[in-house]
C-alpha cells in the first residue's frame, strides 16, 4: 500500500475511533486496515496507537502523525483539482452530516442533480438529529439548525427560514383559531423538546411583545415525530417553515397568529474544528446554499 493509502487508513482510524468503523468507511475489510496500521507502525519505528478497554487512542506520535497527514490528504486531494482544472467534476467521496427531516424534504431530493454534474464523487449522507462529533464521524461538513453550541467551529450560514406555529386545518375547526399567543396555552401542543421540558417561545408584533410556553402531552427528541403528529391532528406545534413546507403548500397544515414574529431559524455549514474546507464541501456548501435560494424565491 503506497504512503496516501497508508495516511488515509491512519486517519479513518483516528476519526472513527476503531479498526471496524474505518473499514466501513473504507470499504474494505477490518484485517486490511489493522495490518495497514502495523505496517506504518513499523516503517515509522513508533507505536502510534495506544489500545485499551475503551478502545483506540492516538499516542503522542500518533496525534502528530495524524495532524500532519490529513493536512498532507488535504493537499493532495486540492492539488488533483486544481490539475484538472476548475471546469472537472469532483471525485472521491464527500461525507456529510444532516437533520434527517430537513435533509429528507429539501436535500436528498436533489442529490441526484449534484451527482450528476460530478460523476466521480461518491457522497455518504449521516442523517442524525443530534450533533455528533464532525471528527470522529468522518464528516467533510454537517448542516445544522438553529444557535450554535460550539463558537469554537468553523461555521457560515446559508440559509434562514421564519418559524410558524402550524396546525391542521381540522384541528383548528374543533380546538378554534388563536387570535394573540397566550390563546395558545387553551390548546393541546406537540412539542420537540428531548426530556419534555416545554418550549418557550417569544413572539412580537411592532413594540408589543409575548412569551408563552408550550408544555404538550405529546413530545419528541426527532422533528420526524412532530410532523406526523401534527398531520394527524394531534394538535399545535412551532417549527420552521422549511419542516413543513410540503404541507404548507398543498395546505394540509395551516399556520396561524401570522401578524406575530417568532426568531427565525438558521441553517449553518460547519466544517470540522481545525480543518480548512476542502473544495468538494466548498462546492457541496454553495450548491445547498443556492438550492435555498431558488426555493425561497420560486
């Protein structure tokens, strides 16, 4: 195995955390890479992973290891772009990290267009609600919503939508029709709130504002339960227009308290902490940030 095979092994282990999960990354099998590893262990003359009952972690020597050779990947990977020229598709494999509702409804269907213009890229979608961790997961860069926890990460947004509070059109013909946000506190909520703590929200309108917070009987940890609760009448809930957009559109849901203001929410490409983005996840990130574009003014 030449030297960039060898580093890319090395770093898949780091990244994912194990022999078994590089392999699946690499597609190949668990022996090839743990001998890989021996291999560079013993070309190099050091130990470069330490083994133990929780599992791979990088020695002193490894780290640097690691940290010189996903920089020396980097390089390569920018330089074969460059040789080809600007006007040649990506190749390779593009990992990328995704809240499964908005992925689902707005990203997933035009993967298609964007293979197409690169035929030799191969791209890997983790779709996930929680934030999982963009190094250890392999990920070339994640979308995600809302505030970001971590201002250590190299993030940009890219798109914005407002919140609406949305019910079914039967829903509000038996429950009634809110006129100002504390008529919201009569009605029965879903609410997509891990530990069913309730959502606060703030609403304004001109100078007046209103805080309510909504405690349902009905919570998620997955915005995929929200929808299909609300679509069955279920009651109430605050979410994105994005998160029901199809629904908006052919009316199956209708928002309501439109001449008052939630905070809108954000989407955000973040890239891994330390990495500088590659020009496959440039390309994907203005691809998504474009698709955004046209949907909000088609």
């Amino acid at each position: 195995m030449d030297r960039l095979a060898a580093m890319e092994t090395f770093v898949r282990v780091i990244e994912s955390g194990s022999f078994s999960a590089a392999a699946r990354l690499l597609r190949v099998g668990q022996p090839a890479v743990s001998k890989t590893v021996a291999q560079l262990e013993e070309r190099l003359g050091v130990k470069l992973l330490a083994r133990s009952t929780r599992g791979l972690t990088a020695t002193e020597a490894g780290q640097n290891f690691y940290d010189r050779a996903r920089r020396v990947l980097e390089d390569a990977d920018e330089a074969d772009l460059v040789a080809r020229g600007a006007g040649t598709g990506l190749t390779g494999r593009l990992r990328v990290s995704a809240a499964v509702t908005f992925a689902s409804l707005h990203v997933v269907p035009r993967l298609p267009e964007f293979l197409a213009a690169h035929p030799g890229l191969d791209i890997e979608v983790v779709l996930d609600d929680r934030n999982i961790d963009l190094v250890h997961g392999g990920i070339d860069v994640a979308l995600r919503m809302g505030e970001l926890a971590d201002s250590a990460l190299a993030a940009r947004r890219i798109g914005r939508a407002p919140r609406l509070v949305v019910g079914t059109p039967a829903y509000w013909k038996k429950a009634g029709i809110p006129r100002v946000p504390v008529d919201l506190l009569a009605h029965d909520h879903v609410t997509y709130s891990p530990g069913g703590a309730g959502e606060a929200w703030t609403f304004r309108k001109g100078g007046e504002q209103s805080t309510v917070t909504l405690r349902g009987r009905l919570s998620f940890s997955a915005a995929e339960g929200v929808r299909a609760a609300v679509l069955a009448h279920g009651g109430v809930a605050v979410g994105s227009r994005w998160m029901f957009s199809p629904e908006l559109a052919a009316g199956r849901l209708k928002p309501v308290l439109a001449d008052w203001e939630l905070p809108p929410t954000d989407l955000w490409a973040v890239l891994p902490a330390g990495r500088v983005a590659s020009t496959k996840a440039r390309t994907f990130i203005a691809f998504v940030e474009q698709m955004l574009t046209d949907s909000a003014s088609g």
